[in-house]
C-alpha cells in the first residue's frame, strides 16, 4: 500500500469514476486504474462495486475510507513539519568549532547568518578539535569546523578552509630575536592552552612530535583551557605561548607581545568535517559557506 494508491483511492471516490479521478489528477485512466487494482490486490479484497454509472464502495472500500483520510493528512502534516527545514523558515543549526573560533569567527558569522535567516535557532558550540569530531562522529553536532589532524573515521574532511602560521609569543622582545628551534622551544617557559586534552590536541600533538623528533620533551610552566588566557597570561609576562597571531590581534594583546615564527614554521590547517555520507540540512550548509567566507576574510591576519 502507497501514498500515491490511497490518493488515487480518494479521488476516485470523490469524482465517482476513474475516469474523472484521473482528469483531476492529470493522469491517464489506465495508470489510475492500475494503482487501484494493485492496492485490491495487496489488501485482497475488493473496493469498489463497477457499476455502468458510478463506483460504488464496498463494505471493505467503507472502512478504508476514513483511514486513508487520516493517512493522507498525516502525511501532509509530516511534510509540514519539516518544510521550515527545508526552507530555511525553521529547525535547528548544530555546528561545532575549534575553541579559538569564539573570538577569530563566532560573534560575525552567527550574527549573519542570523540576519539572513531569523527563524531558524543556532546551536554553535566551540570545542576541542578532537571533541568537535567525537560529536560530529555520534550526531550529536551536524558539522564542525576543526585544526587537523584529526582522526577522521567515520567521516568527510573538506579541504583547507583556513591556514594560518602558529607563532611564538613573548612579553619579552630578547626571546624572540630568531625563530625557536626545536631545543629552544623544549627549555622556554611554555603557556600552553588545552589542558584538558593535553597532547590530543592536534597543535600541541605536532609541537610535541618535533621536539621529541630532536631528541627533548616538552614540559609546560603552566598550563590552562584556553588559548585567549594563555594569550593573556604571556602579555603578563608569566612565560610564552603558541599560538596564531590572528586570535592575539583580536584579542588586543599585540602591543604588548612580540612574535616570532617557530624553525621550521608550523602552519595550522582548519577544514570543515561531516559525518561520511550524512546529508546535511539546507541550514548547515548556508551555516558553513558563510563560515568559509568569513575565514578567506582572515587570510590577510595569518602571517606574522
């Protein structure tokens, strides 16, 4: 049994003929005829009473009637329900960033996307990469915008949305003359943020595979959750942190800190993940083309 049969069904008992049911639908009669002779069939009982005049409905055509009824409207009311999905008039956005996105995107894209689409609620959360893809990967978030490398099992990576080069901060202009070395970067006072996640984290998971690549370890001072309080920290002269220089002019510490590129230089590479085939609402999608636009308006703050 279909949707299509039970319309077809309702019209021709609205119209009394298959004939004017089908001129109705705009349909040929044989097709018309046919769908209701499979729904008999399926059913196995007869509907109709052929009559040279008119059809006539059968015990069992009589109970069927107010139950496709009910199932068409049902079905109406199920598409309804999701329309504002479709459209853009409703639903719910899930999205989730790395942590540092809150001060560099957040504030602008939200605020655009909301003047584009008012109806529609946000749910942006700014995680760790590797949280952000745990939740992508379970469904709890639609989307993410994260630092790679991340595990990407179970899903789609997109290409580079954003690079930006992680630099060496100090409050102290002596230890920024040239740019830190591995063993430089194994002895200096080091603020490192995601304390949490520790070496999870994909930036500090690469600053700790060069130094030990040399030969040292890394061992930081201080450690904290987030990468604008190790920023602030750095600026009070308690040590020196990594990080990119885009997150310490927005947060206006660039007067009192100064940078210096790592040796080799060390880029962070930010892509946008999905769950491996899922489809994605019309909502997620606008949500991450205007976060795509926002981040090539940050290509001019990347390098130091």
């Amino acid at each position: 049994m279909t949707l299509q049969q039970l319309t077809y069904f309702l019209a021709a008992v609205e119209h009394g003929s298959f004939s004017a049911a089908a001129e109705a639908l705009y349909i040929a009669q044989p097709s018309l005829s046919e769908q209701i002779r499979r729904l008999e069939h399926s059913l196995g009982v007869p509907l109709f009473v052929r009559t040279n005049r008119k059809l006539v409905l059968t015990d069992a055509g009589q109970l069927l009637l107010p139950r496709a009824q009910h199932a068409l409207a049902a079905a109406r009311e199920a598409a309804e329900s999701v329309r504002g999905v479709r459209t853009l008039t409703g639903g719910t956005v899930t999205f989730g960033t790395f942590s540092s996105a809150q001060h560099l995107l957040l504030g602008e894209l939200i605020a655009d996307f909301h003047e584009r689409h008012p109806h529609v609620r946000v749910r942006v959360v700014g995680l760790n990469s590797t949280e952000v893809a745990d939740a992508v990967r379970d469904g709890t978030l639609e989307a993410g915008l994260v630092s790679l490398p991340v595990d990407d099992r179970g899903l789609d990576v997109s290409n580079a949305a954003w690079t930006c080069e992680a630099v060496y901060l100090s409050a102290d202009p002596s230890r920024v003359t040239q740019p830190l070395t591995a063993e430089r970067l194994a002895g200096a006072p080091l603020i490192l943020p995601e304390a949490r996640w520790g070496n999870a984290d994909p930036t500090r998971r690469r600053l700790l595979e060069r130094v030990q690549k040399e030969g040292f370890s890394l061992t930081p001072v201080v450690e904290v959750e987030s990468p604008a309080l190790a920023i602030s920290l750095a600026a009070r002269g308690v040590g020196d942190t990594v990080s990119s220089l885009p997150l310490a002019r927005c947060l206006g510490y660039l007067d009192r800190l100064h940078a210096v590129s790592l040796d080799p230089p060390l880029h962070e590479t930010f892509a946008f993940i999905t769950r491996r085939r899922a489809h994605l609402s019309p909502a997620t999608r606008v949500l991450m083309e205007l976060a795509a636009k926002h981040l090539a308006r940050l290509g001019g703050l990347a390098h130091p």
